[in-house]
C-alpha cells in the first residue's frame, strides 16, 4: 500500500525540479502548496479578465471622447444591462455597434 501511495504522490509531481520530484516528503508540501496556489489564482484570473475588459472598453471610448466611469456611470443610470465581457468584444471587433451603445447612453 505505500508503495502505491508513494507512486501515486511521485507521478503527481512529474516535472518539478530538484528533490521535489524525487523524495516522498518534499513531494507533498510541493502538492500542498501547489493547491494553495491553484486556488487562490483561480480567483484572481478573474480579476484579472475584468482588468482586461476595463482597459479595452476605455480604448474603445478614447476616439468617442467619453470616459470610462462616466461611460458605466450612464450605462447604470440608463438601465442597459450588458457586462464588461461583452462590451470588451463589442468594443474590439464591433465598432459601429459600440458606437450606438455609447451614443445612446449620452
């Protein structure tokens, strides 16, 4: 049985560097932090994304001269319910689309 378990542990760590990949004990506080790791980045990709959607729906208001809070801050007020994601896509690959949007909620 620990045999089993000890390969189980090794083949979970294949390609990690130096002893961590070899010894049973350095092993598992690799996969202990690992899930650590994981799981707290799951959380900030997301951040992440919204950052991303930000920056690209303030790109697509510059030329329009409106900016980014005053544009959300209409969008709210207005009552148009579209997300960030979607406004990001509209953005870059729907210009003329976008435009409406935003000539709507001026």
């Amino acid at each position: 049985m620990s045999v089993k378990t000890r390969r189980y542990t090794l083949k979970k760590v294949k390609g990690y560097r130096h002893g961590r990949s070899k010894k049973e004990r350095q092993a598992n506080e690799a996969i202990v932090h690992a899930g650590a790791h994981a799981f707290a980045h799951r959380r900030d990709k997301k951040n992440d994304y919204r950052r991303l959607w930000q920056v690209r729906i303030s790109a697509g208001l510059s030329p329009l001269g409106i900016s980014y809070s005053k544009f959300i801050g209409a969008l709210k007020k207005k009552k148009i319910d579209l997300d960030r994601k979607i406004l990001a896509d509209l953005a870059e690959n729907h210009k003329d689309v976008f435009e409406k949007i935003v000539n709507e909620v001026r």
